[in-house]
C-alpha cells in the first residue's frame, strides 16, 4: 500500500507538539496508532514501524514530546517536562488525530516505548473508554521506584540537573515520585500487548510481569536475550507482532 508521510504540528495550549504523519494514500477512514518515544528519544525511533504499519491499512503518528529530548523538534525546555506533561501531550494528540478525517475514530490504539510506554499506560487508563488497545516496547514502569531511590523527596533534588545527557528539572522528580503506576494503569480494561526483553537492565522484566497480573486483558512477550531496545531481529519480530496486534484489535 503506498503511503503519504509528511510534518503535523499539533497544538497544546502554550505548547506546540512536533511528529511524523504516515498514512495509506487511498482515501477512506483508517484505524489509528500514535507512537511515543522513551526518554531523550524523538519521532524518529519509530521510523521503521509507523512505515509498517501505515503499508498495511493504518494512519500512525509519531511525536517528539515538549522538552523530551535534546533533539525534540516540540516547542519547550527539557527542564519543564515531566512525565504528566508528556501524557498531555499525548492527549492533545489524541484527540487531534482523533477528529482527522481518514482515522476511524472507535479504533485509535496507543503504543510506547520505554518511557513512552508508561506515557502510553498512563494516558490510556485516563481515556479508558476512548483508547481502543494499548501496545508497548519495555515500558518504563519503574520510574518512581528509580527516582524514589535517588531522592527521598523532590527538595533533596537539584533545581536543575543532567541526567542521561538530557537537563532535568526538579519538577521531573516530584511527578515522578507522585506517580502511583500500578494503581492507576489498571484502569484500562481494553486489551493490552507488552514486548520486553529478557535481558533488559534498565527496566527489569519483572515490571512488566507485575503489570500483566494488574491489567483485566494483557498479554506479555518475553523477547529472549533482547536489552532495552531490541536488536534488529528482535525489532522485525516486534514489529510484526504489534500488527498482529493491531489487525486483531481493530479490523
């Protein structure tokens, strides 16, 4: 199927949100993913799957999160993004996608990678009677547990300082280690597919095995020997399991 990519600039308030459009050239009404980066990532780690998927009959947006990154083509400061500021993003997004004209608007699934991921998870169980199905690369589900043991509380933070190569704010820190995930992700009753590596040592696995015993209908593919960002063999099997995933879901 021949598809279309072109620049979208989504509006956020005061906020101005970058990504990629992919979508069949055939007119007519499309199921929808919107694809979120993990931390300090941009649009373009998701350049091979929103490819895929757009060939097989879907419209899939990829954004660069508000200050994500040191190469986010979004307006704002690393130092002002945390993880909720992420998820609104996400959910300007949504619902902009959400109203185009060639997106089916009952079949609009999320998907995340790492950091994403969590964004992903959180803004589904926000807009759980809204998000068709949720699918994420090793989401990042313990973000508060990891600040939580860096930081007993936001004040011992910094003001501001570099993590990872990207300039944080103590902002990050107090979101972070407000975030009840495994409390709140639940909320989501749709369907859930989570691809991890068995071999992750930034996210451990057991996240994600903790995450399906909370939501009603997931599903968790162990990808053996893969870290925390698949291999080239592991991301041509991810890929295509995410469009299993989605055919099922919405076709």
């Amino acid at each position: 199927m021949d598809i279309t990519i072109e620049e979208l600039l989504i509006p956020n308030g005061d906020r101005t949100v970058y990504g990629k459009l992919y979508a069949p050239t055939e007119p007519g009404k499309y199921p929808a993913m919107i694809m979120c980066h993990g931390y300090n990532g941009t649009n373009a780690d998701f350049i091979r799957e929103c490819s895929y998927i757009s060939r097989h009959g879907y419209v899939a947006y990829a954004l660069d999160f508000c200050g994500g990154s040191v190469n986010s083509k979004s307006s704002g400061s690393s130092t002002d993004m945390t993880i909720t500021s992420e998820k609104e993003d996400l959910l300007a997004v949504f619902d902009y996608i959400k109203a185009m004209d060639n997106v089916d608007n009952s079949n609009i699934v999320l998907f995340g990678g790492s950091q994403g991921g969590l964004v992903s998870a959180l803004a589904a169980a926000e807009r759980a009677d809204e998000v068709k199905a949720l699918a994420m690369y090793f989401p990042a589900f313990c973000v508060p547990d990891d600040w939580g043991k860096k930081y007993k509380s936001a004040e011992d933070a910094p003001e501001t300082f570099d993590f990872w190569g990207l300039k944080l704010g103590r902002g990050f820190v107090t979101d972070a280690l407000a975030l009840d995930v495994f409390g709140t992700i639940g909320r989501f009753k749709g369907d859930v597919l989570i691809l991890h590596g068995d071999k992750d040592e930034i996210v451990p696995y057991s996240y994600s095995e903790r995450a399906v015993e909370i939501y009603e209908n997931a599903e968790l593919i162990k990808m053996p020997g893969e870290g925390h960002g698949f291999s080239m063999q592991g991301g041509q099997t991810a890929k295509e399991k995410v469009l299993e995933f989605l055919d099922k879901e919405t076709k």
